[in-house]
C-alpha cells in the first residue's frame, strides 16, 4: 500500500492525523542527516502497527511531502 504522508518537522511534540488523504505527522527529529526520514518510518509503522522494516520510502528524501510504501503483508508473514 502506497501512502502520501506530509511531515512537519522540529515540532514540540508527535502526533499524526489524516486530512485529504494524507497522513500528516509531526515528528521531534531535525530534517537533518536523514533524521526526520528515520523518524517519519517509524511513526508509520507505528501508526499500523508493523515493524519499521515493512515501511519504506519510496520518493521525497528532501521533500516534506513524502511517498511511503507499507508492507502490511509483513505482520501476517511473521505470526
């Protein structure tokens, strides 16, 4: 599953929410050195309940709107 998420970074504190289907995530890490990117996987997975293995990104490394995949398939894999 493909889903378009827009980050806010250096935000005081982490939340998501969906709005016009995207999910919007305020992560704590800098958008420095792949910091934020890190973070924005793990909230994903987080968010579905997968391990950050199952969620990739595949476009806007440098872009505060991103496209990420999530292998949701994985959680059934490993039960």
């Amino acid at each position: 599953m493909l889903i378009t998420v827009r980050v806010h970074p250096r935000a005081s504190h982490r939340k998501s929410s969906w709005k016009d289907g995207r999910l919007e995530l305020w992560v704590n890490a800098p958008p420095v050195g792949g910091a934020a990117n890190r973070a924005v996987l793990a909230a994903v997975a987080g968010h579905f309940d997968l391990p950050v293995s199952s969620v990739k990104l595949r476009s806007g490394a440098r872009s505060r709107t991103k496209l990420v995949e999530v292998d949701r398939q994985s959680r059934q894999r490993a039960t």
